[in-house]
C-alpha cells in the first residue's frame, strides 16, 4: 500500500470513527420524543422494536464509505465545519439501512455484518407466522427509509439547502428502488449481457453509494452542482463498477472469515451476478448442469460452491473479474485527477487513491 492510499484510508477511518458515536446518539435521540424523536405509539412492542432493528442493524458496522465520501466532498470545496454534514451522513447510512433490510428480504439471507438479518430475525421471533415476520420486515425497511429523509428536513441546515439535499436523497432512494426491480429482471436472464449488468449497478448501488454523497457532500457546503454533475457522474460510475465487480469476486473467491454475509450468496441466491454470468457464459454443457442444481438453491452445499469456485477459477473468471475491476478503479482515478486546479488538493487526492481500496479490499 503506497503512501497515497494509506493518507486516503487514514482520512477515511476518521471520518468513520466521529460517525460512530454521532449515528449512535442520533439512534438515543429517536428513542425519545423529548428529545426530538418521532412520535411513535404510546402502546404495543412492534413499532419500538422496528426501531431497535433498525438501530441494530445500523449500528453493527458496515464501511461507512458512504460517510467518508460526504464528508470528502465537502471538503473538496471548503476546509471549514459545514452544517448539517453529520445529519447528511446519517441520511445516507439509513437509506443504506433501508436497502439492506430490504435485499436481505429479497434474497432470504439469514446474515448481514455478523449478525442475523432484520427479516431472519423476526423469523426467530414469529417461527409459526412466516407471513408476518415477512410483513414486519418490509416495514422495518420503510421505517428506515422515511427516517433518512426526516433527519435532512429537521436538522440544522438552512429550510431552502435542505429542501434541495432531500430532493437529491430522495432522488437517489428512487432510483435505488428501481435497480433493484431490475436486479429481480436481471435474473430471469440466464446470462445477461455487460449493459444490463453495469445498469443494474449504476442504478442499484452506485446512484446512492457513491453519487448522492458526492452531490449531498458539495451541496451541503453550498457548491452549484450543475457545473460539475457530468464529471461526478462519471467518477462515481467508474468507482461503482469496480466496487460491484470486486464485491462479486468477494461473494465467490474471498476469504470467508473476513466477508460480512454468507460467502457464496450470490449462487444460493440465484442472482446473475458479475461472476456467475461470465460462468454461465463460459460454461460447457456438464459444467452448466452442475450451475443448474446449485443456483437459487439456499441448501446448495459448500463443496459444491467448491466445486463452482474451481470451475470458475479454470475458466479465469477470478482474474477476469480483478482485471476488469482494475479498469474502471483506474479510470475513477483518472477522472479525479483532472480536478486537481479546481478543487482542493488534499480532498482531491482522496478521491484519485479511493478506487484502489475499492478494488483491493478483503470485505
């Protein structure tokens, strides 16, 4: 690891270090209406326990990448404290929160960060009422979601710069909602193609990962957007395709001791990942029959997702998957480098290493 990219990760972790304790007693606040809350009902345990779920979830860990791109962004045109960049930070970590209640829905997965699923854990509390559990779920999910916009709109940024950062967040929680209708598409295909794949990155993770807490980041700091949304665009589409490509070479060629979920989900879940479609595609007609029996199949075995993982690595997948990942991570850098001149150099230079960690990363 060079100079460079340690300096970026630095700035990274202490970013995610004040976030902890800020998202924590954001969590305390919400708790109680005294303290600014929402006014939840006075009887009955399950809108309380939603909220503990959420609180749960969210405070498990995560990167916090979200958190340190804001704050970046911010930081690209001014040195100063900004107002309400904590609450912006907070925003996108419970749209986060949101999307992974709901994927884990999706995906009937039983982990998320070393822990069990918001859904896996109703399913614990409602063993004999699968339905419901499902249903509590789905609404622990929008609970979080409707928290992320409220946090905007009632923290401590001028009426007319909050309204304008909503529009933005719930911008971004639409469009993530729509990638993920097309992730769902997507899987019906048995192979689809690179367009189809980079689209439902684009529009799945990389609209609310990468390019809402860029634009949420400038905003808040009072920049105009408009004369720089093309080149964010491109940096955080850059940045999101690596990110996705080398998550799905986590999912199948990582060490599972340092993965925060299930390794082989993607194949257990039947999802045309990045992976599995270039396998598919690659695949003879033995070997196909073996990825029959395995994809979208929950009690697929381990040593059948050995036997996956071998066949995968024979075809060169793994080092497909980590070149072309290397690709876009380089072109990332590219694009922020061209904005040394206009912004301020040290936030710069995080953006121009941040897409090697991305590519490079063992979770």
């Amino acid at each position: 690891m060079n100079d460079a990219l340690r300096a970026a990760l630095h700035r990274a972790a202490a970013h995610q270090h004040r976030f902890e304790s800020r998202f924590a007693a954001h969590f305390a606040a919400l708790a109680d209406p005294a303290a600014g809350g929402p006014e939840l009902p006075p009887t009955g345990r399950f809108p309380a326990r939603a909220l503990e779920l959420v609180r749960e979830l969210s405070l498990r860990g995560g990167k916090r990448l979200r958190v340190a791109l804001l704050h970046e962004a911010a930081a690209l045109v001014t040195g100063e404290a900004v107002p309400g960049l904590d609450d912006a930070a907070i925003s996108v970590e419970l749209l986060h929160t949101h999307g992974l209640i709901h994927d884990d829905l999706i995906d009937d997965a039983p982990l998320r960060r070393g822990g069990p699923s918001t859904y896996y854990a109703y399913r614990r509390e409602f063993p004999d009422r699968p339905d419901t559990a499902l249903a509590l779920a789905v609404l622990a999910g929008d609970l979080a979601a409707f928290l992320s916009v409220r946090v905007l709109l009632t923290g401590e940024l001028p009426p007319a710069r909050a309204l304008a950062m909503a529009a933005v967040h719930a911008d971004a929680g639409a469009t993530t909602v729509a990638g993920q209708l097309l992730d769902l598409e997507r899987d019906f295909d048995p192979a689809p193609d690179t367009r189809l794949l980079h689209t439902v990155t684009e529009y799945k993770s990389t609209r609310y990962s990468v390019l809402a807490p860029l634009r949420l980041g400038l905003l808040a700091a009072g920049a105009d957007l408009a004369p720089y949304d093309a080149d964010l665009r491109a940096y955080a589409t850059a940045v999101g395709t690596a990110n996705q490509l080398h998550d799905d070479w986590l999912d199948l060629f990582g060490d599972p001791a340092t993965l925060d979920k299930s390794p082989g989900s993607d194949i257990r879940a039947g999802r045309r990942s990045y992976a599995v479609s270039a396998l598919l595609s690659a695949a003879d007609e033995a070997e196909r029959t073996l990825l029959d029996t395995a994809l979208g199949n929950p009690d697929c075995t381990d040593d059948t997702l050995d036997r996956i993982r071998t066949l995968a690595r024979a075809h060169g997948i793994d080092r497909a998957l980590q070149r072309d990942a290397a690709q876009h991570a380089d072109r990332a850098a590219a694009l922020a480098a061209d904005w040394h001149g206009r912004w301020r150099p040290e936030a710069v230079a995080f953006f121009e290493h941040l897409p090697a960690w991305s590519v490079t990363r063992d979770r």
